[in-house]
C-alpha cells in the first residue's frame, strides 16, 4: 500500500487493541484520523492526547464517514457492519485485522520506504519481530478444537521431566511459578501482551515456550515475528465462519503456523484423521503423523472409556505402550498422541511420556467433573459443533441414566453453527436446555430458536426440550437453566453444562457481567436437595 496517499482515515472501534495500534501508526504517517467509539478507555484517551478526534458513538444511520477509506472491526454486530457499509457504498473499508495483516505483510516484503519502516517500529505495531526465537524452543499448536489441553499436557510432560516450560494458552499463562490470566472471550492475546509475556518468559530462563494460536491471531498477524521448532495441529472443522468466510480461507488461516512461522528445519505433527490433513501435509517437508484410526507413525488402539478416565495401548512405530490418561472425553487420546509426537521429537522417551502423563490433571473447564454422586455433572467448553458432538458421545458411555445438556451460542457469531449444535443435542441427549452464552446485541429468543430448529430436525422424538431466554440482559437466565438441569438429574443422570467453562463473564450488550460456569454450579448445588 502506498501509505504517501493517503489523507484522512475513520476508524470504527479506535478504543480496541488492535485499532489503537494502527492509529499510532497512521498518526505517526501524519494522516488525519477520525475515531468512532462508544466509551472512553484509556487507549483511546492515549489517543486523544496526541490529537486524533474521536467521537464516543456509533455513527448515525445515513450519516457519511471521512476520508479515503474506513476500518471497523469485526466485533460490530453485523447489521451495523451492513448498515455503515451500505451508507457509505463506494467508499472503501478494510476489517480491522486484515489491514493489520496488509501493514505487516508490507514490512516483512520490505515494501515500506523509510519514514513508514519508522512509523511501524516506532507505533510498536508488531514487536515480536524483536524477539530472539533461539533462546528457548518455541512450540504452537493450532487447531479447532483441543489446543489448549494439548498444549498443557506437553508442558505437563516437560515439566514433570525436568524442564522449565512456560505455557501461553486462551485460558491463561505460566510463567515460572506464576499464573496470568489472559482475559476474557479471549483469542491468542495481541502481539504486544504477547511481547510482554516472552520478556518474562526469557526473565524467568525457561528452556521451552508452547503458544496456543488461533486462527484469529494467525489471519491477524499477532504472531508476526515468531518462528517455531515445532507445530502441531489437533483438528480443522467449520468454526469462525462469520469471519474467514469459507473452510477453505479458514484452513488457510490456520496453514500460515506453517507458511509464515516454522523454522526452515521445523518439524509439522498432523492428525491424519483430519479432514484438513492432505492440504497440511502438501506444505509440509518435514511432518510425523498421529492417528487414532489408523496405524501411522503414532496411533492408538483399545481404547476403554470409563468414570476414572481412558487407557488404550500407543504404537511408536513396533514398541507398543499401555497408557493410563486420568481424564474424560475418548478425544483427548488424540490430543495427547499430539503431544507425544512432539516430546518424542524435544528429546523425552515414550516411556517417560506415558508415565509422566498418568499424574496429568485436567484443565480448568475441559471436561471438569463436578460432582459423581447421586447423578454426575460435568462443566466443558464445547462450544463447536465437532466439539459438542464428541464431548456428548464420549460422556453418553460413562451414564446408564439420562444425560442432560444446557448450552446457548454466541451472539454475532458462526450462525450456521447453532442447529448443527442443536442436532447433536437431540440426537446424544435425553434433555436438551437452551440458555444464554453471549448472546451481545443479538436477540437471545431468535438464537435459541435457531438451536431449536436443529435440535427438532435430529430425529430424537424422546428427547424434551427446555428454554431459558426471557431476557437479553441478566446472568439469571443461564443461572435458572443450570438449576432446572439440576432440579431435573436423579440418581444414576448426567448432567453436562457447555460453551462457558473457564470464562469469567456473561456477555449481554456490550456488557460483560461477571460469571463462572464452575462457581455457579456448585453454589446450586449445595441448594438442590
């Protein structure tokens, strides 16, 4: 982009992290700003200090924006997005993490001429490019669903054999003997918190660093800078299609762990049961494969479900292991043949793997047990379609009684997703109830009436169904949800709650109110006689 013609830019959402960056760097460009936002925050005060004018609303219907282009983010509800757009037809727009990718991607093909190579370092646009990758072994995993427990059952397994870890994952960071929260809704944190926690990852002399990355902060360009020893991937199902728009660009998303951010002797671990596999193998020169289904260079066979957890045998090419894994849900046998491959290939043996991996503890709100007796309840972050299909098939063997399943969806987001979610429902669950998950400002009654028009296309016709979505405006109706599966379980049920999990917040509005699936759940528990 030829940043000298540009004159004057709007900017819809200025107070954002990723919005105030590039306005530091526009403005250091001397190129006239207008910012739109709802409420002051300290980004957008830092931004008002250096003169860039800044109106606290969204704009008005009709009304006309300035300058020679206009970036919103993708967290406007949509028919905002349409409405704005469709007012200033003509006018060009860019996504807010896109036109951060276009910066980037200029720097790295060093399209940039001398005042705007000045204006990116100085807007600390993108500082991970001034991290040194060869201090410490750097891995990321990427997928759909089951990053985070992978990358915690590897820095389960270094740890436990004598390393010193450091693990960045959506749910939170370790750091030596610390634990970070990395906020809430979260996606892989932006490149400047994620600067922030490597300095104090090297501080700290950590031999290893696994990163969670997600397709978001891939597309984004948050990871720009950083180049890994190893990648794993754990699955590529249909998710943040309101986003990439396609499967096809989300799998490019997701290849760009590969294209943009492996060493040049960096190895690749796939899941050959993927859908996603031959398009990841074809740019990989250099990848072990893992397989729950067939034999490759790790995969699994005999596996036994029950209460206490998994066992199964593991393959390593003619040595077989019998592997004991203290945690629910048949997937995670996938998850940890990822983590194998890639302690295999850091230098651990199979058989301190398997035996390190047998004190493994699950992560918080990943198939977390609440309570086993009179009736079991489980609290998981399932909140995909592939997602809530697994976890419902991997629990549906543990109960001889019903199971009973609350979940909601998230406002303005992956709207195709809602009645695949509610088919499985009725198709694994004796009870299906619909409650609120962040529903933001889109009506909460038509989210769960689009669940339920799934859920009614499943073919179940003993299943029940109930609704809790009388307001779009109060934590209440996800709390009366939980408390009427409760009231609902008897002796010998199972009650799975998904989509919140470790989340800190309900999200109504613009408000995030604070909530814990697993605080709630057990406060009610203790009034349910």
């Amino acid at each position: 982009m030829n940043y000298k013609d540009i004159k004057k830019v709007t900017i819809l959402g200025i107070g954002g992290k990723g919005a105030h960056y590039i306005a530091k760097f526009l403005n250091l460009l001397n190129i006239e700003i207008v910012g739109y936002d709802l409420k002051e925050n300290e980004k957008s005060k830092e931004l008002e200090e250096l003169g860039i004018e800044i109106q606290y609303r969204n704009p008005n219907e009709g009304e006309k924006l300035e300058g020679d282009f206009f970036l919103y983010t993708n967290d406007l509800p949509q028919e905002l997005q349409k409405r704005i757009t469709g007012d200033n037809k003509g006018m060009s727009s860019y996504e807010m993490g896109f036109f951060y990718h276009m910066i980037i991607e200029d720097y790295e093909k060093n399209d940039m001429d001398k005042v705007t190579k000045g204006a990116f370092l100085g807007s600390n646009i993108a500082p991970l490019f001034k991290v040194d990758c060869s201090k410490m072994k750097y891995i990321g995993i990427t997928g759909t669903d089951g990053k985070t427990s992978s990358c915690t059952m590897i820095y389960h397994v270094l740890k436990e054999c004598g390393f010193k870890p450091a693990l960045i994952t959506t749910v939170s960071a370790k750091i030596g003997e610390k634990e970070i929260d990395t906020g809430s809704h979260t996606t892989t944190p932006n490149s400047q918190a994620l600067f922030e926690l490597i300095k104090q990852v090297e501080k700290e002399e950590c031999t290893h660093i696994i990163i969670e990355a997600t397709s978001h902060g891939l597309q984004q360009g948050r990871l720009a800078g950083l180049k890994f020893d190893i990648v794993g991937y754990t699955n590529i199902t249909k998710e943040h299609l309101d986003y990439h728009k396609t499967w096809e660009n989300y799998v490019s998303a997701k290849s760009l762990l590969i294209k943009k951010h492996l060493k040049k002797d960096g190895l690749v671990v796939l899941n050959k049961d993927d859908k996603a596999y031959d398009l990841l193998k074809d740019i990989s020169s250099n990848h072990l494969d893992y397989s729950i289904k067939d034999e490759t260079d790790l995969f699994s066979k005999d596996i036994v479900s029950n209460s206490s957890g998994l066992t199964f045998n593991l393959i390593d090419n003619t040595s077989e292991y019998f592997v004991s894994l203290p945690i629910l849900g048949t997937y995670n046998v996938s998850n940890f043949l990822l983590c194998t491959g890639i302690c295999k290939n850091l230098g651990v043996g199979i058989k301190d793997i398997v035996e390190k991996i047998s004190l493994f503890k699950t992560v918080e709100g990943r198939m977390q047990v609440i309570q086993q007796r009179p009736f079991t309840v489980i609290v998981d972050y399932a909140h995909t379609p592939n997602a809530i299909n697994v976890a419902l098939t991997s629990v549906r063997e543990l109960t001889k009684g019903r199971m009973i399943h609350v979940f909601g969806s998230a406002g303005h987001r992956d709207q195709y997703k809602r009645p695949e979610m509610g088919k499985f429902s009725n198709q694994l669950a004796d009870i299906t109830i619909l409650t609120a998950e962040d529903c933001r400002q889109e009506s909460l009654e038509k989210i769960n009436d689009a669940i339920e028009e799934g859920w009614r296309d499943g073919g179940n016709k003993e299943s029940e169904i109930y609704r809790f979505d009388y307001t779009n405006r109060d934590v209440m109706v996800r709390r009366d949800a939980i408390k009427k599966a409760l009231e609902l379980a008897k002796e010998g049920d199972l009650v799975i709650i998904t989509g919140k999990a470790h989340e800190k917040s309900l999200c109504f509005g613009q408000i995030e109110y604070p909530w814990d699936d697993i605080v709630e759940v057990r406060k009610l528990l203790t009034t349910i006689s």
